[in-house]
C-alpha cells in the first residue's frame, strides 16, 4: 500500500512517549499535483510522516540529525545565501524531539530540553523533495547512440541576445547523452570561446584556454599530429579533468583522406562490460591505473601523475565516472604481483570490449561545425588521416564539469519553477540525478 523508507532506525522500546497526529489530510501547496499528510508520527528517536504524493501513499522516515541540520530557519541558515549557520559542535550525540505541529506549510520541531536546540523549522515540500532514504536506483543518463544537432544562431542571434529556452534544450541533451554537434558556427578563430561561454567562463588548462588542433613538425600532444588516436579522454591526470569538451573545425580539406573523429559512450559500455564480466569489472573499479603527463622539454614544463581505478562506484553500486586514457598512463605503482597481474587482466579484456562496441559515431565534421561532448562519459578517438597537402585544423577548448551541471541545473530551476516563486532549495530538479561522472555520490 505504501513504501517504507527508513534511515539510521533506532529501537522503538527505548522512549515511551510519542506523539500522533492522525489522519489530518490537509493539502499543501508543492510542485506535485496533489500532497496530503495522512499521519504524522513523533517517535521521539525519529519522526515518521505518511503521506500521499500523487496519489501514491510513502512513509517517510527522518532522523533527528538529520532534521536538525537541514533546519531552514533563520537561526540555521544566512539570509540571502541559505548557507548553514548551525555550530556542529553545540548538537548533542542524542537528540529527542520533543513535539511536532504544522504551521503554515511547514513543520515546527520541538527538541526536549536535555538536547538544548532552537526549534527546527522544515517545509513540508522540502521533506517531500529531500527524504533522505529515498534510494534512487533508476537510471541515471541515456545511452548516447547518435548525433543531435544543434544551430549556434538558435542559441544566440547576431546581436549576442540568449535564447535561453533553446540553451536549456542543449544543455540538457549534453546532461542526459554527453554529445551534441552546434552547425553553423562562424569558422572564425576564438569562436568556440562565444559558443563555450554560454555555458560558463572557459577552463584553463596546460594547454591554455583556447588550444589549436592541427599538425605540428614538433608537437607537445599526440593530438597535434596526423596519427590515429585511441579512445580516451582528455586530461585525466588532473585531480578534475576538464569536463565539457568543444572542438570547432575551421578549415578541414576535401583532399585529406581519414581524420574522422570518433564518439563512444563510457558509462554503456563500462555498464555493458558489468554484465558480462562483473569479476573484471569489480578490478577496475579497485586497482588504481597511473595517468600521466611528464614533458619538460615544452615552453611550459609539465610534471603531473595522478592514480585512480578506471571506474568509480557510488554507495549504491551506481557508475559515477569512467576514466580512460591509454596514451596518457604510466607504470602501475604501489601494486602487489598479484594485483598488477589482476589489473592487466582486466584492463586488456575492457579496452578489447571498448573497440568491440557496436554503438560507436564516426562522424567527419565539417567547417563550422563544433563537436561538444562530454570528456568525462564519452571516449573520443580520430582516425589517422594523409594531409595530401590539405589543412585540418580544430580549434578547442574546456568548461568544468561542476559548472557545466550546475548552469543547466539552473537553467531547469528557472524554466519551471522561477515564474512560481518557488524557493530552489525546496524542490527537486529531474537534471539533478544525472550522472556526468565528476563522481558525485548522489
């Protein structure tokens, strides 16, 4: 009849006073179409609320810690920032609740006096919204299986006015499959810096804030040069690789044979390789592989190592991030035999299945044309390509991932919700689950 969900529950037989409320069902005003509390229960060691949410019944079960710091008072948030003002140092190990009533279309949380707290005020849409045993456990992104495009002056218009509704409609195609292609991008230099900045300032990097992709006689990057590429992302020796990834073809001549650019989406496959190999799978997601960039001989030199598993899990087992860069690992460290021997077997077996996947975009782009992917989900790689005396020049540059979600985030909150004076704390935004890989637990 209803879902049970329930955190840290403690034995109901240590406190004997509680406090019902029963049967209330008064409406309250949220996003959903229809709310009512059914029953309010005080357990004293944890508060139970039975509510309908569209019609479907939910027990919510919170923790008086929990309620405690997510107060939305004034006494426990900044007005204006909503940054948490509570000393964490001042709350007792146990906290009883003493009483609860609704005002208005909150909850008011008494605390006994032993626990010597302000009272706790709580939206009831936000308790709604926020439950914290709510286990999320649908998937997280769409599988990236081909293009969407898009028009760069149905973004923007000549004049540099947004089309905001259309820039939310990109960024949440970018959200949900990591890869878009915007036509008609003027085939001007630093272009792709306009088009990038829609989304947020571009991310500095070693390579600068704008980079050129063309062939170089002394190249500081593979990239740099006419060979074949392997799938990989870039930059994964960073703590935070670069997240949104744009590269904007300027000039690529007819006469040059090959330089396709090629697209695979890492959470499918590393999903798909779960499944058919849950030993290898649990190795990478255990043994750290070494991703490296060591170039002193460079206008700017470069010492940078960082490990880290190939795969990250959240707490739930969900995939959070792949990270993937053959052409930039080094020697695995810190490693007994029996884990080096573990680790190759399983990374040998994962790189086969990525060249095996039967999804993969070859796409060659045209002048004008800017790819805008996601470089912590979709692999990228180029076929090498003969210049026959042609030119094929990209030219690229970054946006941080936690930016990149946090402006389409807001994008979601202000398409729905802004004209209903709705507080963004109190909701919850259908964009917020999506996995980008910046290993966010959620």
């Amino acid at each position: 009849m209803f879902k049970k969900l329930i955190l840290n529950p403690i034995s109901k037989n240590i406190f004997q006073k509680k406090e019902i409320f029963s049967k209330l069902n008064f409406p309250i005003k949220t996003y959903h179409n229809q709310v009512k509390i059914i029953n309010i229960e005080n357990k004293r060691t944890s508060l139970e609320l039975f509510v309908s949410v569209d019609k479907e019944e939910k027990l919510l079960c919170f923790d008086p810690h929990w309620l405690r710091f997510n107060c939305q008072s004034e006494n426990s948030r900044q007005i204006g920032t909503g940054q948490r003002i509570i000393p964490i140092q001042n709350v007792p190990k146990v906290l009883l609740i003493d009483s609860v009533k609704k005002k208005d279309d909150s909850l008011v949380i008494k605390w006994d006096v032993d626990s010597n707290q302000p009272d706790t005020i709580i939206p009831i849409e936000f308790l709604i919204n926020n439950n914290p045993s709510e286990l999320v456990n649908d998937d997280r992104y769409i599988p990236c299986e081909e293009i969407k495009y898009f028009e760069y002056f149905e973004l923007v218009d000549s004049n540099g006015n947004r089309n905001e509704t259309k820039i939310f409609e990109w960024l949440r195609h970018m959200m949900l499959y990591g890869l878009t292609i915007v036509k008609n991008l003027p085939t001007e230099k630093d272009m792709i810096k306009n088009l990038a900045e829609l989304i947020s300032p571009i991310q500095s990097t070693i390579y600068d804030q704008l980079f050129d992709v063309k062939v170089d006689q002394n190249p500081i990057n593979i990239a740099y040069s006419s060979v074949g590429l392997e799938f990989h992302m870039d930059l994964m020796y960073y703590e935070s690789a670069p997240g949104i990834q744009f590269l904007h073809c300027l000039k690529f001549d007819p006469e040059i044979v090959g330089g396709e650019s090629i697209f695979a989406d890492a959470f499918h496959i590393a999903e798909l390789f779960r499944q058919k190999y849950p030993d290898l799978f649990s190795t990478l997601t255990k043994i750290p592989a070494t991703f490296q960039k060591i170039h002193i001989d460079r206008k700017r030199p470069v010492y940078m190592v960082y490990q880290r598993p190939h795969i990250a899990l959240n707490h739930r087992g969900k995939i959070v991030a792949v990270n993937w860069a053959p052409p930039f690992e080094g020697p695995l460290t810190n490693l007994s035999p029996k884990e080096t021997k573990l680790y190759y077997r399983a990374y040998v077996e994962f790189a086969k299945f990525v060249y095996s996947y039967n999804k993969t975009i070859v796409y060659r782009l045209n002048p004008g044309e800017a790819a805008c992917f996601n470089n912590r989900r979709i692999l990228h790689a180029r076929n090498s390509f003969i210049p026959n005396s042609g030119i094929r020049h990209f030219q690229g540059c970054y946006v941080n991932i936690d930016e990149f979600k946090s402006e389409a985030l807001v994008k979601e909150f202000q398409m729905k919700y802004a004209n209903a004076s709705k507080n963004v704390n109190h909701i919850k935004l259908d964009l917020r689950k999506t996995i980008v890989g910046n290993q966010d637990y959620y």
